[in-house]
C-alpha cells in the first residue's frame, strides 16, 4: 500500500468541497477526435448514452487484428438488436494506411460494415491510453469501461461479458449461447504451439536480425540482395531483381508490402527451400510461387499444409519499387 502525505490529501479534499465533485469525462468523449467517420455519421459520447458500446483499435494491415475479426463481426451481427454498439477505431501503424482511400478498401475487402472512426492523429488512442493493437474496451451504459483485452484470444469470456453487461442494461432475450464461428483463410487462427518465429520489421526503427549474406541462415535471420533504400517504416526496392530471405519456423509466413510509386503493380516470384511453394503457397501467390503487389496490404505468402520446420523463404521481385514494411507469422 502507497502512503501519500497528510497535507496534499487535505488540501484536495478542502478544493473538491469547495468547487464540488469534479464530473468524470469517459474514454468515448474523445470519439470527437476522429478525422473522419466510415460507415455511420459521428458517434458521440453523448449518443451513446445508455447503450452497451464495444471499442476495439485496428490497424487494417496488422495480422493480429485480422484473427479476431470472424468474432467482431459476429458478435455485431448477433447484439446489434440487443443494444450493442461495436465502433473500430483504425489507428494507423504505417504511413499508407494514414490515407483514407486505403482505409476504405481495407475496411471493404475485410468486411468490417460498422461504424469505423478513423484516428489518424491518434487522438482517441491518446483518449484511451492505449497501446496496442489489437484492443478491445467494452463499456455499460453509464460510459464506463467494465472489461478490456489486448492481443488476440479471449473470445469467450470477451462475448460473456457482452452478454452480461446487455442484461444489466435491461436488453431481453439474452442467452448463455455463444456465436458460432469459423475462422477461415487470412482469419484462421494461428498455430501458435508451432510458431518460432516473431514479428520482423524490415525498417531501421525496429529491424532485427538482418545479416549481410543469406548463406548459411540461421533460425530468424534473414538477408537482402540487391539495390535497397532503407529507411525507417520499410525498404524501397530501387532497381528490379532485388531479394529477400528469411528463415523461418511458422506454419504462415505474412508480409506486409506496398505497390511502386503510383500505386504501379510489382510481381514477384518466391521459392521455399529452394523450390516453387506448390501445395504451402499463400492465398496471395499461385502453387509455382507467383504473384503481384497491387494494394498497400498483408499478402499471405506461404501456409504449410504439413508439419512445421525450420525452412527457407526467398522472394525475387521483377520489377522496382516494392516497399516492404514486416513479416508476421502465424
């Protein structure tokens, strides 16, 4: 237990007498800062008065908020009748997804039809005193914050305390029965009791690992050929044939790229160990290991369909401009 001095304790409490008890401000007031709004007109803390409001930030390139997705989307569909709110917050992690056209694709192609508040200068992150994402803050009706979770998981207890929470707030027809969901594709779950290998950003603020020669790879080390830029969010492919390689242990090798200047597409070719990925090819490259940046997105480059052991990955691409920006794993 903290022990505060006498003095300062008096004299608050003689200020509070004084000007009355100070009225508490909750994290949904700083919905205000949002720079824009996708699928609904402004949210306000004030609108959502009595209602059961679900909060979770994203990022649309980041693999960690796509895994939890099948579950907010059920759980939107399945209370939306019964009172609940879901609001994304898309707080972006890199500079292409500060821009609202890719926002929109994003929030399209992954199908995320709630209200979304774009938080391009992090002010509601800020309002929250957040830090991660994925993260989910789900508040009653007075405004405050009952239940919070960060990362992936905890799914069953996040949608218990839903169910409970809407109950409180006088909703009818709340059973104990849970959505029903299957994650498939980008959104299957990760084999974590198999994955060895971590998160591997490619730019100087938070590389690691990066050796001058990709010969004789050691597990997470890995390599670049040809003519780069580096700077400090991502690599920039100046002139076409340059390479990557990565040793790896994970069931799913992602990674996170964007097209040339211009939006200009730039195919690629990878192999893994030494071959055409065949039958461990991503849903973004075909079985002789081809494919194509057209989006500034995750591209899901190798799922192995086996068992999992360390192997090594090469991507060659054929023309410049690639900006490459960091592999997930799954």
């Amino acid at each position: 237990m903290t022990t505060y001095p006498m003095k300062p304790l008096t004299l608050t409490a003689l200020v509070v007498a004084t000007m009355g008890t100070p009225t508490r401000t909750s994290e949904l007031a700083s919905l205000s800062h949002a720079t824009e709004w996708i699928n609904s007109p402004p949210l306000t803390e004030k609108g959502l008065q009595g209602k059961v409001v679900l909060v979770q930030f994203w990022t649309y390139s980041c693999i960690n908020w796509l895994r939890t997705m099948p579950y907010l989307r059920a759980w939107a569909e399945k209370y939306r009748d019964k009172g609940l709110v879901v609001i994304g917050v898309h707080s972006p992690e890199f500079g292409f997804e500060k821009q609202l056209p890719n926002v929109r694709w994003g929030a399209k192609n992954y199908r995320v039809d709630y209200p979304i508040a774009v938080d391009n200068d992090f002010g509601i992150w800020r309002g929250f005193s957040n830090q991660y994402w994925p993260a989910l803050y789900l508040f009653d009706g007075k405004g405050e914050v009952r239940y919070h979770h960060f990362g992936e998981g905890g799914y069953e207890e996040s949608e218990r305390m839903i169910q409970k929470l809407l109950a409180e707030a006088g909703a009818a027809g709340i059973t104990k029965d849970l959505a029903a969901v299957v994650p498939m594709g980008l959104e299957e779950q990760a084999d974590w009791a198999d994955s060895k290998s971590p998160e591997t950003y490619v730019g100087t603020d938070r590389g690691e690992n990066r050796v001058s020669s990709p010969a004789k790879l050691r597990l997470n080390q890995w390599a670049m050929g040809g003519d780069w830029t580096v700077g400090r969010q991502a690599a920039v492919l100046d002139k076409a044939d340059g390479r990557i390689t990565y040793r790896f242990h994970a069931r799913d090798l992602n990674l996170v790229m964007a097209p040339g200047a211009g939006g200009k597409p730039v195919r690629f070719r990878l192999l893994i160990d030494g071959q055409p990925p065949g039958p461990a090819h991503g849903i973004d490259v075909d079985e002789q290991g081809n494919g194509t940046v057209a989006e500034p997105r995750m591209y899901q480059l190798i799922r192995q369909p086996g068992s999992v052991a360390d192997r090594q990955f090469e991507i060659q691409f054929l023309d410049p401009g690639v900006e490459v920006f960091v592999f997930t794993f799954g």
